[in-house]
DNA sequence: CGGTTCCTTGAGAGAACTCAACGTCGGTGG
DNA sequence: CCACCGACGTTGAGTTCTCTCAAGGAACCG
C-alpha cells in the first residue's frame, strides 16, 4: 500500500489537544476512533512517504494537523503537475472520495502531520450520518469553486499575488509569510513556469510590494496585491 | 427572483416519461413532486431567461432534461467566462449548493428544459436522506475531478480536441456533432480567443480529422484527436 | 568537499493574443 | 420585398506574454 499505517507511524489522535480545532474529522478520542494520526516527512526520492497515489485503490480521506501536502499527478512526460495544496483543517482526497481509485497522487510538502481516515470506515458512517455527508458536500464544494475560479485566464502577475494573498490567509502571521512549497511547486500549480515565478517575485519587489528573501516572503503593500489579484477570486471563495 | 416559476412556464415533471433516465432527481411524480420543469429560450438581451445569477441567493438545482445550460461569471470588465457546459442529465447549482448565494450565473444555450430543485426542499431531504447527500456528493466529486484536469497547463489544439470529444460523448451521434454554443463560448470555457478556437478547428480540418460547417462537425479521425486530447483527461473523469 | 536541488537572471523563440477586415446569416423594420 | 443591423465565423498581420534554453551562485546533504 502507497501509505503505511504501521505501528512505528501511528499514534493516537488526540482530537482534544489538537490545534485544528475546526477539523471535519474531530472527534472525543474515547469513543469510536475511526483515524490516526502520522508523521511524514518530505523526501526527495519520488513514492516514498507518499499519502496516495493515483490510480491505487482509494484509501480514505486524510485531514491534515500540520505542515502542507501538495495533491498532484504525473503526466506522458514524467512532469509533475500540483493540483492544490493542503493547510491545517484542510481534507485530502476529497477528489476520489467515492471512486474506487485515486484521482491524484498526494504528498508532504514539509515534515507534516496528517489524520487518516480510512474509506472504509467513511462510507458507513456517511451512510447512516446525513450530517457528514453534507459537511463532506460542502468541503467538496468549496474545492470545486476554488477550482473553477483558478481556471480562469489571468496574467502571471494576477496569479502569483492571489496565491501569495490565499497562503498568507492560511498560514501567515501579520505580514510575513513563509512558503512551505519550492517555486517549482509554485508554477505547476499556477500554470507557470519557474522562472516565471522568480521573475514575478522580482517585479513586485521592484515595486516595493514585498520583500521575498527565498521561502520567507514579507508583505508591504498587501492592499495593491490584493487588487491584482482579487479578479482570480481564491481567498474569497464563497 | 431570477428564475421566474410562473405557471406559464412550470409544467409537472413526468419523470416516468422523461428521456433523461439516469436523472439524479427522478420521482415517481404522484408521489412528493419537489420540483417543477421549465422551458428556456437562449435570448440575446442577457439577463432574461436566466436560471442564476452570482451572487444572488441560491434558488436551487436544476437538472437539466434537455438542450444545454452555460454557467459562467462575469469579470470587471464585463466579460463573460463560461465555467461548465451542462448536458441532459447533468446537475446546474453544485458549486453553489450549500452556499446562502449563488457562485456564478446559470442561463441556456439553446432551447433548453430543466427540472427545477428548490433549495429548502433539497435541505430537508438531505437531512433525512443519506443516500442523496451521497449522490449529490460524488456529482459534485466529478466536477471537481474535471475542473481540476481541465485547469492544467495544455496547448488550444489539445483543448479543443478533449473539448470535442467530450460534447461527443454526451450529445454526439456516430460521428456526427452538433455544437449548442458559439465559437467565443468554447473559446471562453477553453481559456482561448474565438480566433484560435476557429484556426485550430481549420488546423484539424486542414490534417483530414474532422470536417467543420460551422456547428456541425464530421469526425473523420476520432482516434487523432483522442491521441492529443487524451491527457486533458476531459473524457475518462473517473 | 562533490553532487544535487533550488533560485535567479539573461537572451531568444514561439504559441496565442489583439487588431482589423470581410463574408455570412438571421432578424427587424421601412 | 429588400435594405440594414448585429452577431457570428474566418483569415491575415503584427505584437506580446510566457516559455525554453542556458549559465551562474547559493544552500543543503551525504
């Protein structure tokens, strides 16, 4: 199996002490514990530490605790295209949840923390629980429209500053904002290639936007990326 | 309200002798009739006829029983971008169903009759039933599976080929299609201008896969225009 | 230390866009 | 009945945004 739920891996969830406290998974650990939660580490050879890979039969949902997992697929050509990225509270797998094999492979982007929860176990819960059902429904929506709003055709600039805003919202602090994800990972996400991004990071320092020193991205002129970017419409997202 | 149920228009579903047999919101008509069909005429002056519209409150689903239905946004600067094509059988309103307000505007493309799902009534029947929430869960799931192949990085011939094959396989017949919308509506749902939604058709015509009179397309290599289109992955959406 | 990946910057190429012109079609009204 | 108008579709010419190719420096790891 592409995700090893081994005993070394596995550790109780603690649903009370965990900081996700919005999580679609949480649950009071005593009663029926239906997840567990695991460490992963990124790593560079391809397939290892892997959450899901495409194609496979569908193992369950994960809810990520902490860090950042990239969903992606490989194409002919041996690219790697990213699909989303995954903060804290969000699922992973909502796009093969009730297909028999994964739509997409998933990975950590950083040493992450992740709960799985096995398909399993899902399908007879949602089918006596209407309430999880739609709380899964409504996930699922929010996901669609973030990616039907991304589809759209914008500039490489409208792209970059609605990504830098919707990373800040999720997991920035002030103004400051450290990306998880290398700008390889950045580009295939936003249909950009990584020079392209580099360049783009470039012009908004010119401008006096921001400040990105490699990962660590400092925000000075939130306001002017925000109307750039608003028109892509990822932070809103109704 | 944007979408007018006046009697006038609204005539009782007859699911039983409805074409569309795999109809998600099929009844048995004597029993609780929740919905209500209505005929739609595309009209040039845009807003009239309009089964949604962003951001006003959401009304419903609409299962579409015939004809073609675009959702689409409307940008800053007025322009219009098609988001999803929805065939007899497909759903309208997913991306905005658990949402108090619509996420994009819905109207027809061509002649057109849907079944109209009011929202209040989809709530309350979700809430008992597991089994709907379910079902209305994976419709949702391939939306996303395919707004999420679609949104990769891919040339406008390899656009357009995924593009045909699909209408194909929903409303084509033997080797023949007939195209519901405008060259500027594919352009706009393929992220292309109407000028190269219209070469790349030469381009093909040009090579012997198809032969283009304007909406109505000869496919005279379909498997050329699998080969390319095939990575889009429009068509096979596990 | 090598070796690898990542990030950046420069120069050139190309795919798709914009602008523009023209023909067709269908509806409208004089 | 036919001229007019607007939307649609096609084709050409030039432009531009982003990509590809290339090279160098920095950071990280075994």
């Amino acid at each position: 199996m592409a995700f090893d739920l081994s005993p070394q891996h596995r550790v109780a969830p603690h649903c009370q002490a965990c900081p996700v406290t919005s999580c679609p998974t949480r649950c009071d650990d005593t009663a029926h514990t239906w997840q567990a939660m695991v460490s992963l580490m990124p790593s560079q050879k391809p397939g290892s530490r892997t959450l899901m890979r495409a194609g496979e039969p569908t193992e369950g949902l994960f809810a990520v605790r902490a860090g950042c997992i990239k969903s992606y697929t490989i194409d002919a050509q041996g690219n790697e295209h990213v699909r989303a990225f995954h903060f804290p509270g969000d699922l992973v797998g909502l796009d093969s949840l009730g297909s028999s094999r994964a739509a997409a492979n998933a990975a950590p982007v950083t040493p992450s923390q992740v709960c799985a929860v096995p398909a399993a176990e899902l399908q007879r819960q949602m089918a006596t629980q209407a309430t999880l059902a739609t709380m899964l429904l409504e996930k699922t929506r929010r996901e669609l429209s973030q990616a039907l709003s991304l589809s759209g055709e914008f500039t490489a600039d409208q792209r970059v500053a609605a990504f830098l805003l919707q990373v800040h919202a999720r997991i920035g602090s002030a103004n400051v904002l450290r990306l998880p994800m290398t700008r390889r990972e950045i580009g295939s996400y936003l249909r950009l290639a990584t020079e392209t991004v580099s360049r783009v990071l470039a012009r908004f320092e010119e401008k006096g936007w921001l400040v990105a020193a490699d990962k660590r991205i400092t925000l000075l002129n939130a306001e002017a990326l925000r109307e750039l970017g608003e028109p892509v419409g990822l932070g809103l997202a109704a």
